[in-house]
C-alpha cells in the first residue's frame, strides 16, 4: 500500500516537474539576452561602481534631482523576481512598474518601448539567471512635486507614445539593424538630443545634448560639429575603441558606454550603426559664421594655455602620436558646447588606449583661466569652435567635478569603471600599499617597476591602461591620507608618478 501510494505521489509531481523544467529558459536565450542587455547598457544604470552588478543603488544626476537606479536582480523581495514577462515587457514598452507606478524617464523606456517582445523578453531571462541581489531602493531625491509619479501624466502626454520599431521597407538589412540599435536598444538619442526645459528630447534629433555635465556631440551629417567627415570605418573604429586617430576620443559616460557596452558588440552590429548614423542628415538651421581670427582677448588665453598645457599638447595643439590626443581639428574640442573641455580640465582624464593620464587642473586653475584657455582651445589652429565658455559655466561644471588632488570633494573618488586592477591596488592586503607610501625622487623609477610587475602578476589580463589609472588610483590613496604633506606638494608628486608609470611600463610589459 505504500509503495503504491508513493507511486501515485511520484506520478502526480511529474507533470509539475516537467512544467518547470519547461518553464527555464534554455542557455540560447539567456545568451542572447546577455548581449542584448549589454547593447542596451543596463548595468550603466544599474550597477553602482564596485557595487554587485545590477543591484541597484545608484543616483543618476538629472537637471531636476537625484534618482536612484532599481534593482533589476531576481530577488523576489528587493528586485524583479516576481515580475511576470507581462510585467517586465509592460515596465520597457510603456514604462509602467509591476505596482502600476510610472517609471521616471531617465530610464531610457521611450527608446525601449520599439523593442521587440521577444528580445525585451531575452533580457528578462538573461535577468532572471543571475544570482538575486537582497538591495533595497535607495530614495529618490526630487523636489515636489517631482518626487509624486503621478505628476508624470503630463510629461507622457506630451513626451512618450509607446511604439515598436518597424524596418524600413526598401533599406538594406544593415541599415534596419543600425537603426533598431540607435534608435532603440542603444538608445543614443538619450543623450545626443537636447532637451527641453520640461526634460523631454527637443525636435533636434542627435544633434548633441548635455548628459551628467558632459555635451553629447552632434551624430548628424553636419561636417563641423557631426560626423559628416568621419567614415564608416571611423565611427566602427570609435565604437569599438574609444579613439578614432584625428578625430576624438571618448571621454565621461561615453568612455563608459565604450568599455561596459558597445566595445562588446560584434563587427556587423557596429557597422550596422556606422551605416545608420551616416545617414542621419544635418540640420538645416542657419548657422553663424565662425570668425576664425583672432578675437579680443586670445592673447591672455593663450598665456594659460602655454602655461599648463602646450608641454604635453604641443604648442599648435597637436598632441604626441599615441601619447597625448591632438587638440587642433579633434571635434571633442570643438563640440557645439564647451562642456567637455571644462570636465576634461577640472576632473582630467583617465588613461585610455595608450594614451597618457591627464591631470586635474581644478586646484590649479582659477574659474576664469579654465574658461579662458577653453575658449582658446576651441578657436586656435583653426578649430572654428565658438568661444562660448564663461566663468559661470565653469563655476557649475566645477561643482560636480571629482577632481583626483584638486580640493574638489571627494579628494580620490571611486572611478567610474571598477577593473580587477583597480581592486588589487586599493585592497589593504595588496602589497602594494607599502611601496606607494616609501617613494622618493632616488627610489620612484625602481618603485614603479616593482609596483607594475607585481599588479600585473597579481592580474595578468590587466592591460597598460588598467595598470597605471590603478596604480595612480592607489597612490592618490596614499597621498590623500598623509597630512603632512601640502595639497599643492601631492598634486605635483601624484602627476609625477603617473608620468613616471607611463613611461616605464614600455619596457616591463
């Protein structure tokens, strides 16, 4: 009687272990959904620096207040795991919560909504299988009565119709795709648009915008401010790498967006987006003459610039082959706004694809001598940017700077893209810490051989860049805490070790 009994329980939980087993989504689908959220780029948003990885806990800086990132981890108490894919499909196409609540738009949904269901879909499974994250929501700090989701109604009136994209009939394939990745997955319009004052885009489609005090340059085919001169293979070898040899480099969210996500994407999918944006055209507003001779003024600029800048820069602002980025003709400087080269200045510049680290200027620099040689730099050599920096934009810009050394709280923050290396040098049981504390002018080149061979042993997939911003990093720590020495002492010792790692690395790696 027993044994039947138990065979009638075995019986009776088959059908529902075979339903869940069914009900998993199979590794093909998880696979796609990882790629599909890297193109997205959800862990920009979602993943706080250092923090676990899609948990959450980040505030995103918008014009009108703080808002923090949810969790999108499968934790069914904290995250999403008891979102139905009704729930999650309904939260990207029409940017609705589980709960019925409007999401904020700085969740890019009003791109998300012309995605299709079933990669919407793709994304949730890839969600799902990973680890659940116990993460509370941070609060969000808005003034009323922005911080009431109800008062949302407007804005998506005005703002948001949810979509789904359609091919265009009679374009090649590559064209469709490169427009379902820009216009939908990747959502460039996000930060590539201007907004209105409300927050919403401005009918001046990709023609540059401001993110997180950062311009976002012009996308269209304009040949001064766009990418009317730049190549297919440009805009790939940009996408790709974060440089494009006389043409710009990525610097702020973008250096990001590189290395977390488009970076990561296959060949065909990024020329699929080189195909798509050549063909986005310019506008067709009338445009100021640029005076490209000298203005009132240029000479006292130009002392700033000769000063602080042209022994790296060159004193025609071109730059050193593989060392240090062209300033003359490089469209990053000469961007309808000045706002990269007031971040660049006052919060400088991480290494990237070989090229040295910038210092931060913000404890050097005066408000107006960083808007005067920005003006300068966008109108010398023939950049025919216009002079539009002022001493009250650098004084907002100078206010959100994490300047490394400058005065500018906090003094050595976390960077924005967490590497293993990073890791390794800042743990208190690297190693490292004793070396960084016991450098002198006798022992400095002997200090950054031992340091560069014992983090690349320590994590050998580490490359040049990540060596040295993790060992700059890790001295700023170091620096920071001895209060002995002046502020203006550790700037120039801290600049000085960059200088010194950048250099020795050609011979021990």
């Amino acid at each position: 009687m027993r044994k039947l009994a138990r065979l009638v329980l075995l019986m009776g939980a088959l059908p529902a272990a075979k339903a869940a087993y069914a009900a998993q989504p199979d590794a093909s689908l998880i696979k796609r959904g990882e790629y599909l959220a890297t193109a997205a780029d959800c862990a920009a948003c979602h993943t706080n620096p250092g923090g676990t990885a899609f948990a959450g806990e980040r505030y995103m800086q918008t014009p009108f207040g703080q808002i923090a990132s949810s969790n999108i981890t499968p934790d069914r108490d904290t995250g999403i795991g008891t979102w139905s894919d009704d729930d999650f499909y309904r939260a990207l196409h029409n940017g609705i919560r589980k709960d019925g609540a409007y999401i904020y738009p700085v969740m890019p949904f009003t791109a998300f909504t012309k995605m299709t269901r079933d990669d919407v879909l793709a994304v949730k499974a890839y969600l799902f299988s990973l680890p659940p994250a116990h993460s509370p929501a941070k609060p969000n700090k808005l003034p009323f009565p922005l911080n009431q989701r109800e008062a949302l109604v407007g804005w998506r009136a005005l703002y948001f119709k949810p979509s789904e994209f359609k091919p265009e009939q009679g374009k090649p394939a590559g064209y469709n795709r490169g427009a379902y990745l820009v216009e939908a997955l990747a959502h460039c319009g996000m930060c590539h648009t201007a907004r209105t004052v409300l927050g919403g885009p401005s009918a001046a489609a990709f023609q540059g915008g401001e993110v997180q005090g950062w311009y976002a340059p012009n996308l269209t085919a304009d040949v001064r401010e766009g990418l009317g001169k730049w190549s297919e293979a440009d805009i790939v070898t940009y996408l790709k790498t974060g440089t494009a040899p006389g043409k710009g480099v990525a610097a702020g969210p973008m250096r990001e967006t590189v290395h977390d996500s488009l970076s990561k994407l296959t060949d065909s999918d990024l020329q699929a987006i080189a195909v798509y944006l050549k063909t986005i055209p310019a506008a067709e507003s009338d445009k100021q003459a640029r005076n490209s001779s000298a203005r009132e003024g240029q000479e006292a600029e130009s002392v700033v610039y000769l000063n602080y800048c042209a022994s790296c820069h060159q004193q025609h602002g071109q730059g050193l082959a593989g060392a240090v980025p062209n300033l003359a003709k490089n469209e990053a400087v000469t961007a309808a706004g000045p706002q990269n080269v007031y971040r660049a200045v006052l919060g400088g510049l991480p290494a990237t694809h070989g090229l040295a680290r910038m210092p931060s200027f913000a404890g050097a620099l005066t408000n107006q001598q960083i808007a005067d040689v920005t003006n300068y730099v966008r109108t010398a050599w023939g950049n025919n940017a216009p002079a539009n920096a002022t001493l009250e934009g650098v004084a907002s810009e100078r206010k959100n700077a994490k300047a490394y050394m400058s005065g500018v709280k906090p003094e050595c923050p976390t960077p924005t893209i967490v590497t293993a290396a990073y890791k390794a040098a800042t743990a208190g049981d690297s190693g490292l810490s004793g070396l960084l504390q016991s450098i002198t002018a006798e022992n400095i080149f002997a200090t950054a051989d031992a340091a560069i061979a014992k983090l690349h042993a320590e994590v050998p997939n580490a490359d040049k860049d990540d060596i040295l911003n993790a060992l700059y990093d890790a001295r700023c720590k170091v620096l920071d805490a001895d209060t002995k020495i002046p502020l203006e002492q550790k700037r120039w010792e801290l600049t000085r070790w960059a200088d010194v790692v950048y250099v020795r690395q050609s011979g021990t790696m």
